[in-house]
C-alpha cells in the first residue's frame, strides 16, 4: 500500500532514456514508488515495459538519467558496488523455463544468492532456510531435491520466487511474472504473490499486459507508449476516466474485467478474493 506523505520514496527514476542505435527503447522516463506501494506498468508489446525494468537494475545499462533507490544513485555505483546492491533489488522473469538453470536442483538454485551475496547467510542454515522458503512459496519440502525438469510451469516459476524473496528484498519486479503460465494456473501464482507481499511488505514493479488483473491488485499504473510514460495515475481513477488517449485507446481494446476472467472458471473469485484480502490488510 503506499504511504501517503513519505518524504523520499523508494525509488525514484528521472529522465531515463535507452538507447539501442537510433531506437528509443526509453524516452526521458520519470516516476517514483513508495514504500510498499504496487506499481503496475502496462502498455502494448514493445512499449519499453521490460526494458525499463532491467535498466532500472542495470541489468542493461541506461542511455541517460538518474534512478536512485533510498536516494542512492545506482547509476553512480561500481559493478561491485551494485551487485551488493541487488540484495535489496530482485526481479521475476517472465518465462519460468527459461529462468532456472536446469541441471541444478531446487535447492541449489534458491541458495544461490547466498552464494552471491556472501555474509548473508551461514551455508549451516541453508538447508533449513531452504525448506522454509519452499513452505513459504506452497512447495513441499521434497521438492528442494528435484531438478526443474520434474516441475511444472507454476511449480517452477513459485522457485523463482523463493529465490527472489531469499535475501529478503525491499524491491522486487515482477515482469509479466504469470503470462507464460496456464489460465488455470495464473490466479494460484499471484494469490501467492500477494499474500507474500501483505507478509513481508516489500514494493512491487509489477509489469503486465493483463489490464483485469492491474486494476485488481495495483495501487498506481504507469502507462507506456513507445519508451514514454504517457499517464501515471491511482488506479481506481485511471480507468474511471483516463486523460491520455493512448490509455483510453488501451482500455477500449480490452477485455472488460468481467469478459477476461469469465473465460477462465474460477480465476475471478481467486483474484478477488486475493485483491479484498490485500484491501483488508492495509484497512
């Protein structure tokens, strides 16, 4: 939820430009998330939602501008520097298959920060921290000695999550974290992500083209058109009335709420009942 007259915000980005050539992947992009807050940002294929997330990590590096976090430049840290970093800054990657490394077992792959980010943990506690994760993310405990080929889709993608969530991040990105997933399948993974968030309490970038799930879940939405955020606004108000004609153009072009989850049985009352808990919390 965000916080409404916090001082200096998580996170704040300000004339981010990316270029690849002569393309504007990113345009003078300017925004900030509070603490807490659900940041959605949605837009058409090839807007520059996916591409803003990995240079806000600096997973690609930016073009130009400023993205602080907790007022610290990230842009102005060394390699080293950032690396340690991104204890406090995690992403969720869109494919599930593609996202773990298929030779190493489960629990090799949520240690993994750990190794990364040495100190933080003691390899003693490993194991134990392991299964506690596991449990956290709706997995049993036997699933830490399975390669990811024995899993499925949602499987794989909740071990994403614990090992997103195992250095206890205050930041994490979700991009297009259920879209590669089964219909029936996508409202179990964000029931999770929620609860998880109300748990814990860490900021979501939650990036989506499913504009019935954002306007459940999101406190803001950051609209993008060609590198550009063309209108930024609570949620409730943007699609009550939205001001820029692109997001009225996008919202036209959408399935209504009720159109896109009658088409999967069930997965309108999972996420509405994940969205009135998340209410209710922050109540």
């Amino acid at each position: 939820m965000r916080t409404d007259g916090q001082t200096t915000p998580l996170l704040q980005v300000s004339g981010l430009t990316k270029h690849f050539g002569k393309y504007a992947a990113l345009d003078n992009v300017d925004f900030d998330v509070a603490e807490g807050e659900i940041l959605a940002v949605v837009g058409e294929s090839g807007s520059g939602k996916s591409t803003l997330a990995r240079t806000i990590l600096r997973l690609v590096e930016a073009s130009s501008g400023i993205v602080r976090y907790r007022g610290k430049d990230l842009f102005s840290l060394s390699a080293r520097e950032m690396r340690g970093m991104r204890q406090n800054l995690q992403m969720i990657f869109q494919d599930p298959y593609a996202s773990l490394h298929p030779r190493r077992k489960v629990a090799e792959l949520i240690s993994e920060p750990w190794r990364v980010h040495k100190g933080v943990l003691k390899r003693s506690q490993w194991g134990e921290r392991v299964r506690e994760l596991l449990g956290q993310v709706g997995l049993p405990e036997s699933y830490a000695n399975y390669h990811p080929a024995r899993l499925s889709g949602g499987e794989r993608q909740r071990v994403a999550i614990a090992r997103a969530l195992a250095l206890q991040p205050d930041l994490l990105i979700l991009d297009e974290p259920v879209s590669a997933l089964d219909v029936s399948i996508q409202a179990q993974v964000i029931k999770l992500l929620m609860s998880l968030q109300q748990e814990f309490g860490f900021t979501c970038i939650f990036i989506s083209h499913d504009l019935a799930l954002v306007r459940l879940l999101a406190d803001r939405v950051a609209v993008m058109y060609q590198g550009r955020i063309v209108e930024l606004e609570e949620t409730a108000k943007l699609f009550a009335a939205p001001a820029n004609g692109y997001t009225r153009l996008l919202l036209d072009s959408s399935p209504s709420l009720e159109g896109e989850v009658a088409a999967a049985p069930g997965r309108s009352s999972d996420l509405t009942t994940a969205a009135r808990s998340r209410t209710e919390l922050e109540s």
